[in-house]
C-alpha cells in the first residue's frame, strides 16, 4: 500500500514532469515561429523540423494527459490502482514512471 507520505511525493514528481513536459512543448512551437525564408529547399528541412517537433509535442500531451489522470486519481483516493486488474501498482514501478496506469504483469 501507499503511505500518504509516498503519495505527496509521487505527486510533486507528477506536478514537476508536468510543469516540464509544458515547457518543452512551448519551446517547441515557439521554434516553429523562426524567421521565415524564401529558399525553398530550407523551408523543406524546416516543415520536416515542424512535423518532428509536432510529434514530440504529441507525445508530450499524451504524457501530460496520463499525468492529469494520476493526478485524478490522487485526488479521488483511487492512485496506485491497475487500471486492468485493480491490483495495486508496483511502488517500485510508481518510483520510475509516476503516471503508470497499468501494473507490471498488465503492461506486459
Ligand atoms: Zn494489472
């Protein structure tokens, strides 16, 4: 079981990786706005930059989405539970990936 105790911890990370994951994504777009050219090979290797950066930027927000889940969760006293099988979440798993939804044996 989670002590209250490891919950605030886990949710600190939570907040930090999520308070990162948006800064990334502002960097991002913010590249996306660089000066423009008239030199249509550049603007190739740029609109390949942009769709590069709009995948990152995706998996970025599927991050943040899985943090405001666990972050949910937390609140409604229900984090740390397996999304498949209601078995409790390994901590040793909640300690590298926070936001982790599924148990070890339902990842697999
Ligand atoms: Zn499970």
């Amino acid at each position: 079981m989670l002590t209250p105790e490891k919950i605030s911890e886990l949710k600190t990370k939570l907040l930090e990786e999520k308070a990162r994951l948006e800064h990334e994504i502002k960097d991002l777009s913010a590249a996306d706005f660089g000066d423009d050219t008239d030199h249509g090979e550049e603007e190739a290797e740029e609109d390949e930059q942009i769709a590069n950066n709009l995948g990152v930027a995706t998996d970025f927000a599927e991050r943040i989405n899985d943090i405001d889940s666990a972050l949910r969760k937390i609140a409604d006293g229900k984090y740390g539970k397996c999304e498949h099988c209601g078995k409790d979440i390994e901590p040793e798993l909640l300690e590298i990936n926070p936001e982790s939804r599924l148990c070890k044996n339902c990842k697999r």
